[in-house]
C-alpha cells in the first residue's frame, strides 16, 4: 500500500513525460524547429559565434595577450584616419542607398508597365548585376576603371576628351566606388518595388481616378504609402549591407590613393590582417554595430506600428 | 612506502647532460626522431614549374630520413599566405614548417621555435646574411626564422637599354656590363631625374608607382634611405620631422611631376604592364615583368637590363624584399623541420631553386650571389647579371627600418611613405604633411 502510493506519482509522472514529448514532438512548431536545426547550427557556428569571437577580440591588447576593456575604441576615437574612415563609410553607404533607391524606384515604374509577356524577359536582364558574384563585376569594372589602360578613357579619347584618373585621383576614386556599387544593387531595390507595386489594389488607383487624383497625387497618396514598409526594410538592409561591403573598395580601389576610399570592411581588413593589429581591426569592424542596431530597431518598431494599424 | 628508484645527484647531471646534448645534436645528425611526419606551407611560386623544384628537394631529404612529408602551395594573392599564419598562430596548429613573407616572423615571434642553432651552421657554411635579413628574422637577438631562397628578392631598376640609350643618354648595358663589376658611380638620384624628365619628355615615362603596395612602399623606403630619411629609428623615437625627411619629400615631388598621373593609384602589377606594354622606359621590380615579356612582348624583353639603384647623398640603396621559413614553437616534428630547413638552404639546393625560378629567387647568404643562372639568363646576355647584389654594389634595405618590427609594419603595410608623397605632390605644404604624417606614427606605436 504504503509502495503503490510511494510510486504512483513516479509512474504518472513518466507518463505524462512521455506523453508531453510526444506532443511536443507532434507539434507542427517542434517539427519546424527540428527542420530548420541544421540551418541554426550553422548560423551559430558561422555567425552568431565569430560575431561574438570579435566582440572579445575587440577587448583585447595589440598581442592579444590583455583584457583591456574599451581601450582599442577610445585609441580609434583619437586617430584622424579613423574619423576619414567613418566619413567616407557615411558617404559612400548613404549616396549609394539613395541613388539606389532611385534607380530602383523609377525602372520598376518602368518595367510595371511593360506589357506582361515581354516583363519577364526584361525582368531577367535587369537583375544580371545582382546576381553575378560582386568580386566578378567589380573585376570587370577594374579593367573599365585601370589607371593605364581604361576603356572608358579610350572612348572619351575618340570624342577628344582628356583621360579621366577614374582611381588615380580621389574624389573619382569615391565617384567610381560608388557608381560600382550602385550597378550593383540597384536591381535589388527595382524587384523588391516591382513586387510591392504589383500588390498594390488595382482599385485604389480607380477610385483615385474617379477622384480626380492626377499622376503625382496618385504616387502620393496612393503608392507610396502602399510601398512604404518595402521602402523601408529595403533601405535598411541596403543600408547594413552597404555600410560592411568589402569586395568593391577592395578590387576598385583597396582603400587608395591616400586613404581617401576606404570603408570600414577594407580599414579594418588593411589594420587587422594586413598590418597584425587583429584587436584594432575588430573594434574597426564592429564600430557601426550599436549605430545600426538602433536604426533597424527604430525602423522595425514604425514598420510593426504600421503594421498593427492597418 | 620509501621509493626504490634512488636517483643520486650525480647520476641525475649525468642523464640531464647525455639528454641536452642529444636534443642539440638532433637537427643534424639522423636519428630516429627525424623520422615521423612533416606538414609544410611553401610559398605558391609564381613561376611556373618553380615549385618542382622545392618539392623534388623536400622529397629527396624525406626518402634520405624516412620522414613522411605534406606539402601545400600557398598562394600571396588574396593575402592568403598572411590568413594561414594568421590562423595557425592563433589555432595552435597546422604545418610544421611554413613561408612567411617579410614582417610575418617578427609578428609570430612568441610561437616561432628559435633556429639560432641553425642560423649559426648555416651562416659558418654559407657566408654571412646582409643587415636586412638580420633584422626582419631576429627577434630580441635570436633567430625566429630561416631566410628562404624562394620569394626572396631585390626590386631594383629594369630599364630599357633603347629607350635610356635615345632619350637619357645613358648606357645601362655601360653601367652595369655582364660578367664585369658595375661602373656606375656616376649613376645617382640628380641622373635618375634628369634621365625620367628625359624619357617623360620623349613619352616614355618611368613607371614608379605611389599606391600603398610592395612594389611602392619598397621603392620609397629605399629613397628614403637614399637620404637617410628614417621615420622611426630603432628607439621608437619619431623622427619624420627632420631634413633628411624634408629632402627625400621634395625629391619625390620633383620626379613625380615625370611619371604617370595615375601612380597614386599603381598596384604590384601596374609596373610590370607599363613595361611590358612597351609605355615607359624603367620600372622598379625583380625579373617578373622581364620573364613576361619574353613570353608575351619578345621585341621588349630583348631591351631589359636589370641593374643596380642610383646613389643618394648617404648611400646607393636597393629594396629588398626577403622570405622565409619557420617552425612553430607548437610544431611536432621540430627537429625533422630544422633538419629540412638546413638542407633546403644548402647551396646545391639554392642553386637549384634559383634555376627554377629563372633568376627570380635572391639567397640571402653572402656566397650564393655567384650562381650561373644570372650569367646565362638571356635576351639579351647578361640581362640578369646585375640582379644579385654579386659586388656588395648597393646596401640592401626594407623601408621602414631600423623602426621596431611592430611599428615599421604599419608604415610599410598603411603605405606611410608614399601617401606622404602623394599628399606634398598633390598640394599640401610640407610641414603639414609631416605633421599628419606624425600622428599616423603616433598611432602605430600602440602595444
């Protein structure tokens, strides 16, 4: 008696242990999240612990040797290049984003209004600089842009214009960086409009129509509000991803003539793996990573906002 | 319990003796503990079949000690030579002995295994290494790595014989004859300027670059020494603010006004198309551009000489850039790798490699700079004869030396040098480009 009562709950106990795994288990959740397991483990391996190997890195000596808290930051703070650096980064991430943006904006327009059985023909071609590996195209754009031998030059040369330093001289250098990454990601943004374009309701645009809206008054307040979350994310992950580009500066340029092209990826590359200051470079690396995590909060915060309210 | 093993003290020096003697002697003689396996991370040689070479050496001394061997290539493009060091370093773990390029030994120090007792045999045997070597492979006055043949290299003038003959007025066939001792004191940087307004004047610019590459910064660090311009000396003091600083920044100034406008933005290859490409009439570099010709430009590799730097007030100085071989302190098979090390650089073996390469690869010991190859490599004859610093003609120097090893790295890898003389070129006073150039050494003393 006194045993049946001691071992009941131990016994119900594993029932229900069994049975809660096995619910557990028949979940579609669980069966997700088994699924999507392999994909984790990679993301953890792969990103989530070198993000956290830099952070530590960052707080270490030159040798590697000392724990030394903020110091290799508040040592960046005091260096000119650093700031140069944090400049140039802004410029070029924030130009290439709006030119973009733009560009994308416009040709999206543009191929919405093909009729639909040639779109997808145009479609097709618009994103080959998308999807052509960057270190490729950029490589290409190198022999466009070589300081001896540019075939742009050689075109200008026949109208009789003098050769342009397309990467001799500095502010070209910045120009031609820019441009590249422009070439680049611009059809990123023109098929993330297309397909916001074409989920915007036939019948608003009727109805503004039938309001008397005209076309700038359509694209006001009937667009671009429809767009505005795809603007959004869009921006903000052209934003993060141009801030950390590496391969155009690096090809194009490497940072040159006189520091006057580089970007956080390629400073940080040049001081880190190049020069032996791994520290240096990591705290380089991870300076933009508090600024940009309050932006993507903000603007995921007024996405959700927006989102709940529709 | 008391042990029954009594050890008396004298027994004990006795063993600890016959022990320290055995691991001493161990590189050199073969014994069983040459054997084992042996991982090694060569320099992938750009010259094609140059690696046979290495590989039939390491093969020939692997069935010689019945050690197994492993052999990877590494390419330096793409900085991958530096990532693998890098990587081992840090992992604990990898080749056992593996190619490190100019500053790499002084940055792995603390993980290289000291080779003094290889470095003392082998300069005994081979003659002694120039001054450069010594300071890019000592570290606190012990070896920390075997200078290598392969990689290694002088970037010295290679000039065209037609076009400095036409348009400078210069003989560099005269200067510098095959099989003879260089007659060139009269070859200085006041000729050299003259020799590029020349030569610029005729379309024919000299085609030195001013990026923040090898080929660049090597240059400029050798004019600089030219004028004994030194930026940090070996105290760590910061000495860029002083005239021989001021002078090596106004002659830049002066002969940039002749070269190209877009050298601020030359890369390593940049130099060797100007040649080769039949623009300009002098580019600063080893062979390479010479091998390529004679491949791709027949008409213009017959017009390449090779030969010496001009002379500065304090000296004729050349680049030189040197590789070498190092065993990780954590390695397993360290007397095996410091018996390979000692027979790669025999001469037999030097010569070999210096074959392979066409004439590309410098030993750096005082009695390899005789080999045949520099006399018989052709077109023309003799083209190579004057590669090899045979006569102690020039001082062989790195820029950024005497500057402690950590500091001397940033100038050399940040392109300190020459992005001082793009700035004072490009309009900015001298004095402002010395104090900016002062808070960029300012950083790179941190530790």
């Amino acid at each position: 008696m006194v045993d049946a009562a001691i071992s009941a709950p131990h016994e119900v106990a594993a029932t229900r242990s069994r049975g809660g795994l096995r619910r557990a288990m028949q979940r579609k959740s669980s069966v997700a999240f088994f699924m999507a397991l392999p994909l984790i483990s990679l993301i953890v391996l792969l990103v989530i612990y070198p993000a956290f190997y830099s952070l530590h890195l960052a707080t270490l000596n030159k040798s590697m040797e000392r724990f030394v808290g903020l110091s290799n930051f508040t040592f960046l703070f005091n260096r000119q290049t650093f700031w140069l650096v944090v400049k140039q980064s802004c410029i070029f991430a924030i130009t290439a984003v709006v030119f973009k943006a733009l560009i994308g904006f416009i040709v999206a327009h543009f191929v919405h209004n093909i009729p639909a059985k040639g779109q997808r023909k145009w479609r097709g071609m618009l994103l080959v600089p998308w999807v052509i590996p960057p270190a490729m195209s950029t490589l290409a754009w190198l022999w466009l842009f070589d300081p001896s031998y540019s075939a742009f030059n050689w075109v200008l040369a026949i109208f009789g214009i003098d050769p342009v330093p397309w990467t001799g001289d500095a502010y070209w250098a910045r120009f031609s960086v820019i441009l590249v990454n422009i070439w680049i990601g611009a059809p990123f943004f023109m098929i993330m409009y297309l397909a916001a374009l074409k989920s915007v309701p036939e019948q608003l645009y009727e109805a503004a129509e039938i309001d008397g809206a005209n076309w700038w008054q359509r694209m006001w307040y009937v667009t671009l509000p429809m767009m505005r979350n795809i603007i959004a994310i869009t921006a903000l992950f052209s934003l993060i991803v141009t801030f950390a580009n590496f391969d155009i500066v690096r090809i194009l340029t490497a940072g040159g003539p006189i520091d006057m092209t580089h970007v956080f990826a390629t400073w940080s590359f040049r001081v880190g793996i190049e020069g032996g200051d791994i520290p240096l470079g990591a705290s380089v690396s991870l300076f933009m990573v508090p600024i940009l995590a309050v932006a993507a909060i903000f603007i995921l915060r007024d996405i959700t906002r927006r989102g709940s309210e529709v | 319990m008391p042990s029954r093993n009594k050890i008396s003290r004298r027994k004990f020096i006795g063993t600890t003796t016959a022990v320290s003697a055995t691991m001493v002697a161990a590189p050199f003689v073969r014994t069983a503990g040459a054997a084992g396996k042996l991982a090694i991370g060569f320099w992938d040689h750009w010259v094609p079949g140059a690696n046979n070479a290495t590989k039939t050496l390491v093969e020939e001394w692997a069935a010689k000690e019945k050690v197994e061997v492993q052999m990877d290539f590494i390419p330096s493009q793409g900085n991958k030579l530096i990532l693998t060091s890098a990587a081992e370093s840090q992992a604990k773990a990898g080749h056992d002995i593996i190619a490190m390029s100019t500053w790499l030994p002084a940055e792995h120090a603390r993980n290289l295994e000291p080779v003094d007792d290889v470095m003392a045999e082998l300069i005994k045997q081979n003659g002694n290494v120039n001054p450069t070597v010594e300071y890019l492979g000592k570290v606190n006055g012990s070896w920390v790595a075997v200078p290598a043949t392969v990689g290694s290299q002088i970037k010295g003038p290679c000039s065209r014989i037609d076009l400095m003959k036409q348009h400078a007025g210069i003989d560099v066939q005269a200067m510098y004859p095959a099989g003879q001792k260089a007659n060139a004191d009269g070859w200085t940087l006041d000729v050299f300027l003259k020799a590029a307004e020349a030569c610029h004047k005729a379309g024919y610019p000299f085609g030195i670059g001013l990026g923040t590459t090898a080929d660049n910064v090597d240059t400029a660090g050798s004019i600089f020494h030219s004028y004994g311009a030194v930026l940090v000396d070996a105290n760590e003091k910061i000495l860029v603010k002083s005239d021989p600083v001021r002078q090596a920044l106004d002659y830049y100034k002066r002969l940039m006004q002749f070269l190209p406008p877009d050298v601020p933005a030359w890369d390593d290859s940049s130099n060797n198309k100007w040649l080769v490409a039949g623009k300009g009439a002098l580019i600063m570099n080893p062979p390479s551009a010479w091998a390529v010709a004679k491949r791709d430009a027949p008409q213009v590799a017959q017009q390449l000489w090779t030969h010496g730097m001009p002379a500065g007030p304090k000296g004729r100085f050349a680049p030189f850039v040197n590789y070498f071989w190092s065993t990780w302190s954590f390695g397993k098979n360290k007397s095996a790798a410091k018996s390979l090390l000692a027979h790669l650089s025999q001469r037999s073996s030097a010569e070999k490699m210096v074959a392979a390469s066409g004439g590309y690869d410098i030993p750096s010991f005082e009695k390899f700079q005789d080999f045949k190859t520099w006399e018989e490599e052709s077109p023309p004859q003799g083209t190579l004869y004057h590669y090899p610093n045979r006569h102690n003609h020039q001082v062989l120097s790195v820029a950024a030396a005497p500057a402690p090893h950590k500091v001397a790295v940033q100038i050399y890898v940040q392109g300190l040098m020459t992005k001082m003389a793009v700035r004072h070129f490009q309009g900015e006073a001298m004095e402002k480009t010395l104090a900016w150039a002062e808070g960029e050494l300012e950083g790179f003393m941190r530790s």
